[in-house]
C-alpha cells in the first residue's frame, strides 16, 4: 500500500495536481499513521490468490484486486479515489469510503 500511495503522489506531482511539499506531507502521515497502529499492513501472500481469482472474474488488475480481497477478508469499506475500482466494490457490496481528489 505505501508504495501505491508514492505512485499516486508521484503521479499527482508529475500532473501538476499536487504540489511536492503536499505529497511528501501526505506520505509522511501514512508512514506515521504506520508507524503507530492506525493503518495496519497485511502480507499480500495471504491475498495473492483470492486477488487472482477476483482479478480473472472482474477483468481487473490484480493489484487493485488485492484491496478488494482484503476488504471482503476483513468486512471493512475500501477506501479509493478510482471510480472504477468503487464500482467493483460495490458490485461486491463491499461498503466505499469515498477519497474526493483535492488539487494543490
């Protein structure tokens, strides 16, 4: 998840949407939000398959497969700014937690 979160960022700079200083501001609170219990990690070992299986059913990439797969393992909403990926999860009636894309 931390590296997908420095994608998105890096994306978002690269764009033009964020400022660098806001991105490396929104990276550090993940890493502290890491660091002291409030976002807990998860071995996609423990997923890879079942993300696989979601993958090949939805025609999704795997990757965002993976989040799906936990949040059904879990019975948490799926936090996500990709439309796309919201609609799955509801397709799944898997609850979204809506992030709104703010720029700059």
């Amino acid at each position: 998840m931390v590296v997908e979160v420095a994608a998105a960022i890096r994306r978002k700079v690269a764009g033009r949407e964020l400022r660098v200083d806001l991105g490396l501001g929104a990276l550090s609170a993940i890493l502290d939000a890491v660091r002291e219990g409030a976002v807990r990690l998860v071995d996609d070992e423990a997923l890879v398959t079942n993300a696989l299986l979601l993958s090949l059913s939805l025609t999704h990439r795997v990757p965002d497969c993976l989040y799906l797969a936990l949040a059904e393992r879990e019975g948490c909403p799926l936090s996500t700014a990709d439309v796309r990926l919201a609609r799955l999860a509801h397709s799944r009636k898997i609850p979204i937690l809506e992030v709104r894309e703010t720029t700059r």
